[in-house]
C-alpha cells in the first residue's frame, strides 16, 4: 500500500470566512485593505489568519500565498 500524499483536501476545513481572508491577503492586500473589504475589522483578519496559521501549521505569507494558489484562489 502506497503512502497517501498530502493534498488540499486533507488538510483542516478552512471557514469560508477563513477562505475569503486567504484569498484577499494572496492578492497582496493589507489587513485593512482586507477588512475593508469584507467589511470587518482588520483585528478580526488578523483572527482569521492565526487561526488558519494555526489549523494548518503556516508561519509565513509566503506559505499562506503558496496555499491560496494551491486551492485555487
């Protein structure tokens, strides 16, 4: 039997709220430009963002970047 590999789809659900911070802050958006933008405060996307720096053992923007392209956002 073949290792699984690790794909998107094993890794942790991401809220869609989660999902859209990924997706604004992978477009090169500031917090707030973010916030702004959801209409949240840019506390909360700093929220969001540790949260999914946590459920999927993420340090850097560069790797939050790498995950949006890999899901396609």
């Amino acid at each position: 039997m073949s290792p699984t590999p690790t794909t998107p789809t094993s890794t942790p659900a991401l809220t869609p709220r989660e999902l859209e911070t990924l997706h604004h802050i992978a477009q090169g958006r500031t917090y707030l430009q973010a916030a702004r933008q959801m209409g949240l405060s840019p506390h909360t996307i700093d929220t969001y963002l540790r949260r999914i720096r946590a459920k999927l053992n993420i340090n850097t923007t560069a790797e939050l970047t790498r995950l949006a392209i890999t899901l396609g956002l």
